[in-house]
C-alpha cells in the first residue's frame, strides 16, 4: 500500500508539504512554510502534522522558502534524515535558509523592543542555528540520474526552469509512481532551460497557481522599460519588492538588455539584499542550466547578469543611507511578498512621495500587504504605523517564474504516459478548482484538488 498525505499546498499556494508512505518508508516531498494570510502562517507554529522521528528523508523540488522553508523548524522539533535536492538548490538553500531564519529573529527583536506583538516575549519559528543545524543533512543530487534512496526506492529529478536548480520528482515506490510537478517554470523565457516532461506513473501533482491565467503577449522587458523611464523621468525612484532567488536575476537580465539598448537612462540599479547577491553568484557558477542563449552571452566574454551602475548593498546602514538618496534609481529588494525584510523600511520612506513608483514582478497571496497595495488601497499598515499611499503601484505579471494555464497544459501533455488521476495543488482554492476541470478534460483523467491534510491511496 501506497499513501499520500498532503501537509500543505492543498487550498493554497504555499506551504509545499507531502508526505508520502509504502514500501516500509516514510519520505516527505517538500518542507514549505506558509506564507500569505494569517490563517495558513500561524499553521506554521502547529505542531508537525506527522512523527518527525519516522521520516526517512526528504526530496526537495526547489530552494524557494514556500518549499523548503519548514526544514529548520522541523529539525529543531525531531527531523533526523537526509534532505536530497540538486546542487543549485543545495547551494541556494545554504542562503536561503539562514536568511529566513535571520530575518525572523530580527523581526521578533524588532516586535519585542516596540512592544508591537501578541507574544511575550515573541520569539522566532526557528534560529539561524537551527537552518544551519538541518544544512547538515542535506545531499546533492544529479539531474536525470535515477537514484536508489532505499532498496526499491528511486527517485528522477529533471528540470522545470523554474528557478536554477528547480526540478520536478518522479518517485518510484512500494510498485508505485508519482510525479511531483514542483514548481512548473516557463517557456521560452531568458537564463534558464525550459521544463522537461517526466514520467506521470499512477499519479501527478501539478501545481496551478496561475492554472486560469494566459500570460499577454506585452513583452516583461518592454514593461519594464516603460515603467523606469517614466518613473526616472519624475526624478522617482522604482522601488520592486522581488524574490531574491530566480526574480531578481531574471530583473539584472532584462535591466542588462535595456541599458545596452539604450532605452533606459543609465541611472543606479541598486540590489539590497544580501542574499540576492550570493543567488546571483550561484546562478553564476551553475551554467549547466542555462539555455543556449545565456550560454550564447557567456561565450562572447560578457556575462547575462552584469551591467553599468549596478550594486549590490549588503550592510543594514547601507541599506538605511538608500533612503536619504533623493534622484532616479532602481532598487530591487527582498522580500517578494512583503512579508519582512528590508524592503518594508524602503516601503514605508518611499510610498508616500508621487514620484515614485512601487512595482509588483511576482505573486501576490491573498491578505498579504502586496495584495492590499494592488486593491487601491489609500494606506498600508507598516511596523504598527499607518501610511499614506502616493507612490504608482504597478505589476508586470509577465515576470512570474511560474506557467500559465496554456504553459502547464503543454507540459502536462508533453509528459510521457498519463497517470491514473491528477492532484491540482499549489493555488488558490478557486483557480485549482477551475484548473482541476481544466487539466482533467484535456487528459481525460480524473482531477481533483485535495483538501489539507487529506490523505489518498495511490
């Protein structure tokens, strides 16, 4: 018998948890935290949805925190096995990982020395000791090599372009197949190669969260070029709250493109964000993912990430003199989804003056302030202060490193053989639903999108 448990992204977009049992093992696909409304973040704190101390290892898809972020918590709480992924995301988990946790003890520091928080003292999800406790644990793999975990286990990982290192999981188990999706990426978008199908087995899970959206046909860059030149031309600042992982490389790509076209004014692109610094070096010393085009820029001598009056910030008063800078500039910080980091200070200085632009590049869950910033709303609640909105929200959905309706279909189709039944994860409630439809017709297999913490055979 063959079972699987969904811990998480089941009703949501976030919070990537299955654990999965047969053949004598229990192994946990992905390890999120959840992220979005305060619903699904203070699950956070539950206790774990199942015996840390019975999971013998753990397959990442991606480094992304809605994946992996989940792994110190459950180490400090019992979680002893080893965690395999590729090597990028090896190297971008030793990054992430820290980070989160530093982010959230500064942000407990920060709440407990104002007095702005529910808890006394409040305290952290975990310590930077406990994510570079679990980094201890973790193990590269190769793409494309089907690898032995336990005798009769194997596990396929191939590559989803999603962001470098990002990999969908064939598991075969206990006479059983099932593919994870992960996080699917797009087609024909710069850097990285594009998704490759994987064996479906007995069952998918395909991730859908832009699952009813079909991407315009309005170049990313040419939106973006739009935007730093008009906001340069009101002497503003372009302020982009950004995924420090996959986006921001993504954004120095297009920034590289426009400025040795000309058609932005060469004005500073600032990255404050230390980890964005240290990812785009491991997107540096991982061009095996890359696609022919990037390979084609590293063969002339240049490099796909580099451009005039780029820098990166990595001290916190570098960070804070940022704010005193009154002139047309670029800055790209974390987090993507505004959920802390020192993107929040850059907001709260920069959202009241017109000038300025704030502009969105990638998801937005419901009831996070990204989401309220894009409602229209008229002020935003930072660190416990109301302030004024006046800067122009913008968004350039065509950045997502995530595929749309027609993208997921084409690579759901291009998968060798059809699986029995399909699992719709990874979105919201209402797009999952509809995308369950969707994908079922076009496959002629039943979908359907599990509730959290539903367990089904396979």
């Amino acid at each position: 018998m063959v079972s699987i448990k969904f811990l998480g992204a089941a009703g949501t977009v976030t919070g990537s948890k299955y654990l999965v049992r047969g053949a004598g093992k229990c192994l946990l696909i992905d390890c999120g935290l959840f992220q979005g409304e305060r619903s699904w973040r203070e699950k956070n704190w539950d206790s774990p949805p199942c015996d840390l101390a019975e999971v013998d290892a753990v397959l990442l898809t991606h480094a992304h925190i809605d994946h992996t972020g989940m792994l110190p918590r459950f180490s400090r709480l019992g979680l002893r096995c080893p965690v395999y992924c590729t090597k990028p995301t090896l190297d971008l988990s030793k990054l992430v990982l820290p980070d989160s946790a530093h982010l959230q003890e500064e942000e407990a520091e920060y709440r407990g020395e104002r007095g702005k928080s529910r808890h006394h003292p409040p305290l952290p999800l975990y310590t930077v000791e406990d994510a570079e406790t679990v980094l201890r644990y973790f193990r590269s793999v190769a793409v494309h090599e089907r690898i032995e975990l336990f005798p009769g286990i194997f596990a396929t990982w191939r590559r989803m372009g999603h962001i470098i290192g990002a990999c969908s999981i064939s598991l075969e188990i206990g006479g059983r197949c099932i593919g994870f999706s992960g996080d699917v990426g797009r087609y024909a978008v710069p850097i990285l190669k594009d998704p490759e199908p994987l064996d479906c087995g007995d069952l998918l899970l395909i991730e859908s969260t832009y699952g009813t959206t079909e991407q315009h046909e309005t170049s990313p860059r040419d939106e973006l070029g739009k935007i730093v030149s008009e906001t340069a031309q009101r002497g503003g600042v372009v302020l982009i709250p950004s995924f420090a992982v996959g986006r921001t490389q993504l954004l120095l790509y297009y920034l590289r493109e426009l400025k040795e076209a000309h058609r932005i004014p060469d004005i500073p692109i600032i990255i404050d964000s230390p980890m964005a610094a240290d990812a785009t070096q491991v997107y540096q010393s991982n061009p095996a993912d890359y696609d022919d085009e990037a390979l084609g820029i590293l063969k002339r001598g240049q490099h796909p990430f580099s451009l005039p009056k780029l820098g990166f910030v990595q001290s916190r008063d570098e960070s804070i003199r940022l704010n005193k800078i009154d002139q047309p500039m670029v800055v790209i910080s974390a987090s993507g989804m505004l959920t802390g980091g020192r993107i929040l200070h850059h907001l709260r200085n920069r959202v009241g003056d017109p000038r300025n632009t704030v502009l969105f590049v990638g998801y937005q869950p419901p009831g996070s302030r990204g989401a309220w910033l894009k409602s229209g709303a008229q002020t935003l609640r930072i660190f416990g202060q109301e302030y004024a909105i006046r800067a122009k929200v913008k968004e350039i959905s065509g950045l997502s490193a995530h595929a749309d309706k027609c993208e997921l279909l084409r690579w759901a189709k291009s998968c060798r053989g059809r699986p029995s039944k399909i699992a719709v994860v990874h979105g919201e409630p209402e797009v999952a639903n509809i995308f369950a439809k969707t994908i079922g017709d076009a496959l002629g297999v039943s979908a359907r999108v599990p509730a959290y913490l539903e367990q089904w055979d396979v």
